[in-house]
C-alpha cells in the first residue's frame, strides 16, 4: 500500500516540477537581457572564453528540446532559444555549454556516465522482460536478475543529477564573469536553471521508488514461499 501513496505523491511532483518549467521558460523568454545576447551568440561567447572551438553551435526545431551530444560535439539549441534575446535563452544556453565544457576538462561524472549510455539503453529494456517473465512464472531469481539490471537505471539517474546541477553552476558563473547577465538577470536564470534541476531529481526520486517496489515484491513473494 505504502508504493501507491508514494507513486501518488511522486506523480504530483512530476506534474508540477514539467508545469516550473515551462512556466518559468515561458515567464523568462519574454523578457530580453540588457547585453541583446541570444542563446547563439551566449553559447560561441562561452565557448571561446573555454578555448573550445571544436564544438558546433546549431538550431533544431522544437520546444525545450536543447542538448549537447558529446559525441559529435555538437550544442544544439531550440529555435526559441536559439534566436531570441531572453534571459531564459541565457540561461539555457549557458547550460549546455556547461555541459560541453565539462566534457572538454574531462569531468570524470560525465565520462562515466557516457560509458554508461549504451548499458542503460540496454538493461533498461531487459530488466523489464526479465521482471515480468520472473513474475508470470514465478521464477524469482529471474526477477531478482531483473532487479540487479534496473539498479544500474537508478545508478545512471544517480549520476546524471550532480552532472546537471553542476552545470547550472557554470552556466551561472561563466554568465556572470562574462557580463552577459546582470545582477537581477542572473537570479532570474537561476531559477529557470533551479526548475529545470528539479525534473531530474523527481526522474532520479522515480527510479528509486519503482526499485524499491520491485525489491518489495521479491521480498513478499519469498516469504510467501516459506
């Protein structure tokens, strides 16, 4: 009973911290910052005070959808953030930018957590069929393996938080340093940047419950069997 008032609660969070977002995106884009820089222009001005000149600054269609892959160097950015002057477009574009400068300096969360990719895509399908196929046959050691391949899930998002909180933090100094925010304008961004850290702990929260749950399940039908 205790995992459905849990999930209850959990789901609440998560419609709330996607509403912080989106609203607070939505309240800060409308509102230009007193440098005129757009997400473009604070993303190729972050990135030379890095002396990192090997990563590619483009514009993708979308809504929220911004990113750096790692892998072909690239900082993409939605077309709202992209182009406009706002302080949510900073912001987010400072972001990133944390991002690619934490793989430039080698950040060791970030590298462990890209080895890590692959395996989660991985496990994140299998621990399910072997959960499920555990509890249709009730073959438990089946689901425990199930449970030992979900862990690694819960590692990746344990990884992941301190990676984009981290981020924010460079993404607010370097804003700072660089005169691109004011005073005012930087503690706006911070709460942009505060929303969007709050998604990844309520995904982080998740996996942590659904993890307990399985391992409640195991437990219960092991004491059954006695």
């Amino acid at each position: 009973m205790w995992y459905y008032y849990a999930a209850l609660v959990l789901f609440a969070l998560s419609l709330f911290a996607s509403f912080l977002v989106k609203s607070r995106f939505n309240k800060y884009v409308k509102y230009s910052v007193a440098s005129n820089y757009n997400g473009a222009i604070t993303a190729n001005t972050i990135l030379r005070s890095k002396n990192i000149s090997d990563v590619k600054v483009v514009s993708i269609p979308g809504n929220l959808t911004d990113h750096y892959n790692p892998t072909n160097k690239t900082l993409a950015l939605s077309e709202e953030v992209y182009n406009v002057s706002s302080i949510a477009s900073v912001a987010i574009a400072a972001h990133e930018c944390g991002h690619a400068i934490q793989h430039a300096e080698g950040y060791m969360p970030v590298i462990i957590r890209t080895k890590m990719v692959p395996v989660a895509n991985f496990v994140s399908f299998f621990s399910y069929i072997a959960i499920f196929l555990g509890l249709t046959l009730e073959f438990l050691n089946l689901v425990e393996f199930g449970v030992i391949l979900f862990s690694v899930i819960v590692l990746f998002h344990f990884i992941t938080l301190p990676i984009e909180i981290d981020a924010s933090k460079r993404a607010l100094k370097l804003v700072d340093e660089l005169g691109i925010y004011t005073y005012e304008e930087k503690k706006a961004g911070k709460k942009v940047l505060d929303a969007a850290a709050l998604t990844y702990f309520v995904s982080l929260l998740s996996v942590i419950l659904t993890l307990l749950r399985y391992i409640s399940i195991v437990n219960s039908r092991r004491s059954n069997r006695r």
